[in-house]
C-alpha cells in the first residue's frame, strides 16, 4: 500500500482501525509532503510515520515551487482547472506528482535514513549504508526485505516543477591561491550519465587552502564522474586581479558512496 499524503485532519493521532497504518498490508510506504499542523498553516496531511517507510520529501511540510505566486500557479503549463487546484493544495498534491515521476525514474528518489530533515542537512546521514536507500513512490517496495526499525524516516529533496527527482551528491573543494577574496564558488559535474547545472557551493570569504565542503542535488544521475568545472566569481572589480584555484575537488555520490 502507497499513502500519498495521508489526511491530518480527523485521521491524525485516531485508533490505528480509523486511520492507514503498517498493519494494513504487508508493506506500506508513505509519502508525507503537507505535514505542517492543519491549525494555523492550513496542512491537509499527517506528520506521524505510520508505515514500515515514512517519506517525507523536502521535509513534509513546504514543497519547492508551491510558493509561487497565485496568478503564476493558477494560468500553470497543466491548464487552469490544475493550476488552481495546485494554488489551494499544491503541497498536498505533490505527493502523487512524486509518485508519477518515480515511476519514470527507478533509481531516483533515495530516501536517507535521518532522524530530521535538519540532520539531513548535515554530514550526518551521508551516503547511503552498505544495504542502499530506498526509492521513493513506485519502486520503494525494493527494500522491503531490508527494513530492520520499527519506523523508518527518509528524507530527500526534489525539484521545483517536473522533472522533480533529484540525485544527491557531496561535493568537497580545497582552495588554492595567494590571499583571500569575499565571493562565491560554482561547480559543476559532467559524468557518462549527463551533465548538472552550476550548483553554488560556497558564498562569502574565500580562503586559499581552507576546504568547503556542501551538497549538490543534481538534477540528473550523472554516473561515472568525468569532469568537474570550477568556477569562481568575486561580483565586484578588483585592481589586484586576485587569482584562485581549486587543488583539490572530491564528488561523492550518495547512492553508491
């Protein structure tokens, strides 16, 4: 069983014979992307794990693009009945958007293991472990034989419009140069699978031999890794003509570590 945004209001924190649950099939995945509590934020969908896989996208609570202005939403690419659809319940509806698109992209979506979406953020639950990630929507049912929790949270990102999967990858830069700079630092992948967009991986001071490291959701899974571009920007002009390199780029790919 696949809960797409399973309903808060009436449904939340009730008897497990009201509400969908783990004991209703033998495998129940979850995709939570409107959890925010329903009074004030107006959520229409449950917080709680409540199936042998909890995902919660994003978060769970704010979906990217659903921000976007209503007039903008409402004369959407998809015609006006679903842009106005999406202005009112546009998180809530992400879910089976999700589950749409992972049926098309098997091995998009990994869910990482992690006690909050702020850990998430973090170094903490980065790469997947040695049995792997579940897939988000269609293909979660791939892991079943492999859930050792009681409940499992994963949390992911995805894009802001379709295509919405996204692939994971740590990127780590040390810098190499003569004096420091303010500005800010792009990278991006080129590998067999296809190329990623600038992704900025760091803003502010620029240090000669500091190291930075962040985190690229690319928008496609790019592979074998077979060029890096680094590119780096100080927005303003500077009679010195400052120079500086990267000595070193590491990529780490969340999927196979």
């Amino acid at each position: 069983l696949s809960g797409l945004d399973p309903a808060q209001p009436y449904f939340q924190g009730t008897s497990t014979e009201v509400r969908l649950d783990k004991s209703d099939a033998e495998f129940v995945d979850i995709i939570h992307t409107d959890s925010a509590p329903t009074i004030p934020y107006l959520g229409f969908g449950m917080s709680p794990a409540i199936g042998h896989l909890d995902f919660y996208p994003n978060g769970g609570k704010q979906m990217p693009g659903c921000g976007k202005n209503p007039v903008s939403q409402i004369v959407d690419l998809d015609g006006i009945w679903e842009g106005t659809r999406d202005f009112v319940a546009c998180n809530h509806l992400r879910s089976y958007k999700y589950y749409s698109d992972s049926i098309i992209y098997p091995d998009g979506f990994l869910g990482y293991s992690c006690a909050s979406y702020d850990v998430f953020q973090t170094e903490t639950c980065f790469p997947c472990p040695r049995e792997g990630c579940p897939n988000m929507g269609h293909f979660a049912d791939k892991f079943k034989g492999k859930i050792k929790n009681n409940f499992l949270k994963l949390y992911l990102n995805t894009g802001e419009a379709k295509d919405f999967a996204l692939w994971r990858y740590k990127v780590t830069v040390t810098l190499s140069g003569k004096s420091k700079v303010k500005g800010y630092v792009n990278i991006a992948l080129y590998g067999s699978g296809g190329n990623t967009r600038q992704h900025q991986i760091v803003k502010g001071t620029l240090k000669p031999d500091n190291t930075y490291t962040s985190f690229i959701d690319a928008e496609v899974n790019i592979g074998t890794v077979t060029k890096v571009k680094f590119l780096w920007n100080n927005n303003r002009l500077n009679p010195t003509f400052p120079k500086l390199g990267a000595a070193t780029i590491t990529v780490q790919s969340g999927e196979t570590g």
